[in-house]
C-alpha cells in the first residue's frame, strides 16, 4: 500500500495538516480497499497546532520518512522559523530515494528549506509568494497558479489548492475513478476560474447543494455534445439570457457557455483515459466542431495537448489506437 507520512512541526497549521490525512483516507481503490496508508510524523511527538490553539501527539517519528512513498509537507504559523534539528536531512535523504515530496500553502518555506526547490518552479499561497521568492531566489516563485508538478516534488497554494493537487495526485496514482471518489467525499468544487489546469474529471460538475441551477448543469452534461446556444440554455432552464448569466455568476463563478466548454472538456479526458477511440472521434463525442478546435481548447483549459494527456493518465497496456 502506497504510504504518505504528513510532517507535523511545531506551530503547524491544522487545515493544511487535516487536508492531506483526510483526501488520501478517502481515497478507495475500485474494490473498497484504502489505496493509501496515511501517517503522521513529527520531530518532537508532540507539537502546538494553529499557534498554540491545540496540540498534536504525532505516532511516528522522523524515521517515518524513509518509510514513506509520498511526504507531504503542511505550512506552519511562522514559516521563516528555520528547521528543527534533522528535518531537512530526513526530507533530502528520503528525496534521494525518490521519495514524492509535496508542500501545502506556506509548507513551501518548509520544502525550500530544505534546498530541494532550488532552480525549480514553485508556488504558494500568494500572500507568501514575495517572501518566498526573496528568501530563496534560486526558486521560480508562480503565485497565480493553483499547484505546481515538477515529477518527484510538488508544491500548492493555500485553503483548497492542497485538496486540487492531492486530487491530481490520486489521480495520477490510480486513476480518475478512484481520484473522482476522493473528490465526492472532500465535497470539492472542481471549477476553478484562472489558468490552473483541471487534470481531475468529476462525472458532474458540482454546484452547492440545493442549487436552483442544478437540473440545467444535469442536462448540460447529459447534452454537452450538441451545438447549444446560449438562447438553447436558457429556454431549458426557463429563465432568460441575462438571468441564467446572473445566476451561473453566483452559483458556479463562471458563465454558461464557459461552464460548457469545461464540461466537454471534462468528457473528453474521460474518454482519452478510457476508450481507445481516436481524437477525431472524441471531438465529436464531446461537442467540438472539430478535431482542430477540440485540440486548441483542450491545450488551453488543461495545459497539454490530448495526445500527452492520454500517455500520462492511460495504462500503457491498454494500447492505444489512431491517437493524433
């Protein structure tokens, strides 16, 4: 079973120690079985949570790491304060064996204390971001994104953020199902406006519970593949143009048509994960009006083109065929 160890140090924020323990024990392989085994470690035992609000008695201790497949890395209240003694020894030796080693919001001090983030591109919460770019300035600080992958090591923003990259992680790990499952029990809106790549595919696009949009998202999903107008939309929801704008602004931060091209979006890289059709025939199914413009849009919501996409979220055994 793949093992994450959760450092906990002293002053540790509790949302950023709760996000990682929580989003990979929710995480189930296809049989019902945990697909991670979550410890928390910590150099003293026992170490204040929220600047003293609370205290966390950690089970494991530092030689946890080198036990571990992945490590994440929680922010902590005064992320200028250095190290304790033999964290960053542990988190660079574990790094040597090719541990995973991932930061959460201001835990990217933390990781850069480290000197593993140095000459990589990184981010953090955005506040932070200045700090951690004059602090370390071998590290490419990008405050406007939500995550950054470098392969091995892994940094995010703050609040949710750490729950898209623990997604993106699960995801990579063992599939959109399992990375879907994990994504229903964290109740995680998977809408992000910006430029933040969405690698997660959710088989509905949430909105909060109870939400007067509701059955028009349901028959957008169920009808993403057709050539709809805003006008189209609009009459299904029995509402006009300018209030269904209005109310897609206040329920899911984003317009109608924009909220469309994601779902088609979303469609497509379950399919490019799933099916062994080619991307011509997945255009069609996802309503782009062309392979062209499937690939064009895709690039720009996901970060990658389908081809790419596809080899690094399919099993190589499935085989592949007509992939253009």
């Amino acid at each position: 079973m793949h093992t994450v160890a959760v450092l906990a140090l002293d002053q540790v924020i509790p949302f950023d120690l709760s996000v990682p323990i929580d989003t990979f024990g929710w995480a189930r392989l296809p049989d019902g079985r945990p697909a991670y085994r979550v410890r928390v470690c910590s150099p003293e035992g026992e170490v204040s949570a929220g600047a003293g609000v609370f205290s966390v008695r950690a089970p494991y201790g530092l030689e946890a790491l080198a036990e571990a497949d992945t490590i994440m890395l929680p922010g902590v209240a005064d992320p200028t304060v250095p190290l304790p003694p033999g964290v960053a020894e542990a988190v660079c030796a574990a790094a040597a064996n090719g541990t995973r080693i991932a930061s959460i919001c201001v835990g990217a001090f933390v990781f850069a204390a480290t000197g593993l983030l140095d000459g990589r591109r990184a981010t953090t919460h955005w506040r932070a971001a200045g700090d951690l770019a004059s602090m370390y300035p071998k590290i490419t600080v990008d405050p406007n994104v939500l995550y950054v992958d470098n392969g091995q090591f892994l940094t995010s923003a703050g609040a949710a953020a750490a729950m898209d990259m623990c997604l993106h992680m699960i995801r990579k790990d063992h599939g959109s199902a399992v990375a879907a499952h994990a994504a229903r029990m964290s109740v995680m809106p998977l809408e992000r406006e910006g430029g933040q790549a969405q690698f997660i595919v959710h088989d509905l696009p949430p909105a909060p519970a109870g939400a007067t949009l509701e059955p028009v998202l349901a028959w957008l999903q169920d009808n993403c593949d057709r050539d709809l107008t805003l006008d189209e939309i609009a009459a299904q929801a029995r509402m006009s143009s300018r209030t269904l704008n209005r109310r897609f602004r206040e329920q899911t931060g984003t317009t109608p048509l924009q909220w469309l091209h994601r779902a088609r979006v979303r469609r497509a890289q379950y399919l490019l994960e799933t099916t062994p059709y080619p991307v011509e025939r997945i255009a069609a199914q996802a309503g782009f009006g062309s392979p062209t413009a499937f690939r064009e849009r895709f690039r720009r919501v996901v970060g990658t083109s389908p081809q790419a996409y596809r080899r690094s979220f399919r099993s190589a055994e499935e085989g592949v065929v007509g992939v253009s």
